[in-house]
C-alpha cells in the first residue's frame, strides 16, 4: 500500500539524521543549518517482524520479505510558515500529501548545534502544531471564499495521525518510558503517541551489524532500538496490518487497512485473485510454526476454509484459492 509517514519539525532538529538511520545509509543531506533538505527524501524502510524468520525456518526458505512503511524527510518548518515564512507555504504542501506524520522535537543538548532559545520540547511542539492549525484555518477561509468543491479535497493537517519523536541524549534512553510519559501529559497526547530516540544513537547503530548493534543495545540497557519502535508504531496509526504467506519461494509480509476481507487481500498479491476469490486456507501463525506447516495443521483441524466476508486478521498465514 502506497501510504506515507512525513517527518517534520522545526530546522536543526535531528530530521535528517533520524531519516538516514531510519535507512542505514546517508540518504539525506543532514547539514547543521536551517533548511539543508530543501526537497523531501523518500525512501521505503522495512518493518521489523520476527515472525517472518519464524516461517521462513519452518518452510524452509532463505528468502524473507517484510512489510514497509514509506517515510518522507521534510525540510524544517519555522514559526510563521503558515504565511509562508521559511519556505513554509512549499513544506506545508508536502506536509499535506502524506498520510501521517512524525513529528520530530529537540530534547538533547548540544552547543555544536545550531538553534534559537534553550532547548525545549513542548515549545517545539506547540509551534508545528500551531503552524499546522493555521494553515488548516486558512484553508477553511478559502473555502467560504470559493467554491466549495475546489478545496474540499485538501485534508486538514493537524488532524493527521501523529507520532512524536523526542530527539534525546543517549544518556536518557534508559528513562524512555518516564520521559514519554511526562511530555506526553504535558502535550495533551497518548503515551504510545511519544517515542524517545535518541537519532546519534541509532545512526551509529545504523553502522553496525546486526550483532554488534545487538551488543551496543545491551551495553546500553536496552532492549529495541528506539528505529523499530518508531516504524512499528508508524504502522500502526496508518491503520495498517499484514497477513502472512509461507511457501518454498519466500516467507512475505503483505499490507492491508485494518478491516480488509479476504477477496481484497487476496487481489494485494495480485489484482486477478480479488477478480476470481473462492475461498482462502487461513491460519495463525503460531499455529502454523507449532504444527510445522500447512499438511500437519490442516491433519490437526488448524486450518479455517474462510470465504468472501472473512474480516483479515493481524499474523494470517493464507493460502487463496482462485478460479481461472
């Protein structure tokens, strides 16, 4: 599914370095002053799922395909951007196209960094939602002013789905929960709404292998890298989930909204199964890896023959069968 995740917040923030972790490679221009991503960098970050090693091992494939989630690096918003200061009418519109939005606040400290008052989060905050509620008024304006149907499309952008990243020092990141909890009283958000990462941190993890991140981790006291979280939970306020496929080719994660039925998630795979659906094999994937694969679950009644009003459940392992 072609939905997208945009990371915003004031200039000097962190964005970009966050963006480029976020895709274990330089991907972005992360220059410490004002307006260094002056287009948005898009890239496609696989979402972490554990399961898939899991089925692959049963099945016994070597190929593994995740699920992504697309994240969009938007170039710095400042105070006034509503009225076009910093570029802001150009941001705003780029803002306006994604599906949601990371919305990335300063919490670490450091002088090298380029930046206008004393470090505070809530301040950062309260400015881009400000900003957002602005442009979301003037759009209401020009819609009394026009003809209704010209600006009607135009969604309302502080009432897209948001996550906030707190920016922080390493030093907090064994406090995370703590922190998160606070800000997020203070803002008015959910608690599950507020990650703390701390994006230096992870883009040295970025730079790792997989082992020797795993080591860094433990050093550290953690527990997940604060990336996984942020990915994780940006597939979840799309209003996104996967079912499963696991067969000798490759074990593969595939996206569906929440609420999808099964003659619509079959056409994910391709559009001439949604056409031709009969009916789909289904079954959870702990069932699946407990019994080791389809022939021994269906031998132990496991397996459910669902037909066209099937809702999709989070961890389906499905099988479809089409008609010609």
């Amino acid at each position: 599914m072609n939905l997208s995740v945009g990371i915003v917040g004031l200039p000097n923030v962190g964005k970009s370095t966050l963006f480029n972790a976020l895709h274990k490679k330089q991907a972005a221009l992360a220059a410490n002053y004002p307006f260094a991503t002056i287009e948005p960098n898009v890239g496609v970050v696989p979402v972490p799922d554990p399961r898939l090693a899991i089925l692959a091992d049963v099945v016994m494939t070597e190929k593994i395909v995740p699920a992504t989630v697309k994240f969009v690096d938007i170039a710095g918003l400042v105070a006034g951007a509503s009225k076009g200061e910093g570029l802001g009418n150009k941001f705003l519109a780029h803002i306006r196209e994604v599906d949601a939005i990371c919305h990335v606040v300063r919490k670490f400290a450091d002088e090298n960094i380029v930046r206008e008052g004393s470090v505070d989060p809530k301040s950062d905050f309260e400015i881009i939602k400000t900003e957002l509620e602005l442009a979301d008024l003037e759009t209401e304006e020009k819609r009394a002013q026009k003809k209704k149907e010209v600006v009607e499309e135009l969604p309302q952008l502080s009432k897209k789905p948001t996550i906030v990243v707190l920016n922080a020092d390493e030093s907090d990141l064994k406090s995370a929960k703590e922190i998160e909890a606070k800000f997020a009283a203070e803002v008015g958000l959910d608690h599950e709404k507020v990650i703390v990462i701390s994006a230096r941190t992870e883009s040295e993890l970025a730079a790792l292998s997989d082992e020797d991140a795993r080591v860094y981790l433990q050093e550290l006291g953690i527990e997940n890298s604060g990336l996984e979280r942020l990915v994780q939970r940006a597939f979840e306020i799309l209003g996104l989930q996967t079912f499963l496929t696991a067969g000798e080719k490759e074990t593969r994660a595939w996206t569906i909204k929440r609420g999808t039925k099964a003659p619509q998630a079959a056409g994910v795979i391709h559009t001439d199964f949604e056409k031709h659906f009969i009916k789909a094999d289904v079954i959870n994937w702990r069932d699946f890896t407990d019994f080791g694969g389809w022939t021994k679950a269906r031998e132990a009644g496991k397996v459910r023959l669902e037909g066209r009003d099937y809702v999709m459940r989070e961890g389906d392992v499905v099988e479809f069968k089409v008609g010609v």
